[in-house]
C-alpha cells in the first residue's frame, strides 16, 4: 500500500479492516494511535508481543533508513516463503498417508466383494 502511495495512517486503516484475527487488528489499531501521536510504528507493535523479534527490527530499520516499504516487502517477502515451506512439508506428509488410507479402503472393498463370492462358489 505504501508504494502506491497510500499514506501510513489510510493504510493502517485498511490492514485493519482486513485483517481477520481481532488480536492482530487490535495491535495494528494501537499502532496505528501511537503513530499518529508521533510515536514510531515499531515501538508498539514490540511491546504486543505477538510479532518476532525480526519483523520489529527489520521495522525499526526500515523507520530509521527510511526503507519502510522495501523492509514491509522483504517481511512479507519471508512470510510467504515460510507458508510454501510449510505447505510443502505438510504435503509431504500428507501424501503417504492418504496413500495407506486408498489402499485400505480399496482393499476393504475387494474384500468385500470377493469374500461373498469365494463362499458362495464354496457351498456350491
């Protein structure tokens, strides 16, 4: 938002209202009030607590350097890159048992129709 020119306030504004965790969107309103009193954006979001350590210092720098956006975007940047990690791990993990699990229920249904069968050919 701030690259395209929305002002820091606007956009603290709409991150709110998309944001769908409360708590989060609580922080980024006291962030938002303490900014506006001239306080630094980096300094509440660290007193929360709900943000690592990294994301306030990656902020605080890009407040100090005057590189906010490129620091928001290198964060955000990382953030995607844990997700695709993440998804990519529980895909791996994910995979084989869904696999156990097709083979169970494919085996239940052969069983199913061939043990009928077998005692029916049996008793003839």
């Amino acid at each position: 938002l701030l690259a395209s020119g929305v002002p820091l306030l606007t956009a603290f504004d709409i991150v709110k209202n998309v944001v769908q965790n409360q708590t989060l969107a609580d922080v980024i309103d006291l962030a938002r009030d303490r900014v506006k009193e001239g306080e630094s954006i980096a300094a509440p979001i660290k007193r929360s607590g709900h943000f690592p350590p990294i994301v306030t210092h990656m902020i605080a720098v890009g407040e100090q350097s005057g590189q906010l956006e490129q620091m928001l975007e290198n964060i955000a940047r990382a953030y995607e890159s844990q997700v695709d990690v993440r998804l990519r791990m529980m895909t791996a993990v994910l995979e084989p048992i869904m696999i156990v699990v097709l083979g169970v229920i494919v085996a239940f249904i052969v069983f199913s129709i061939l043990l009928p069968m077998q005692q029916l050919s049996g008793s003839i």
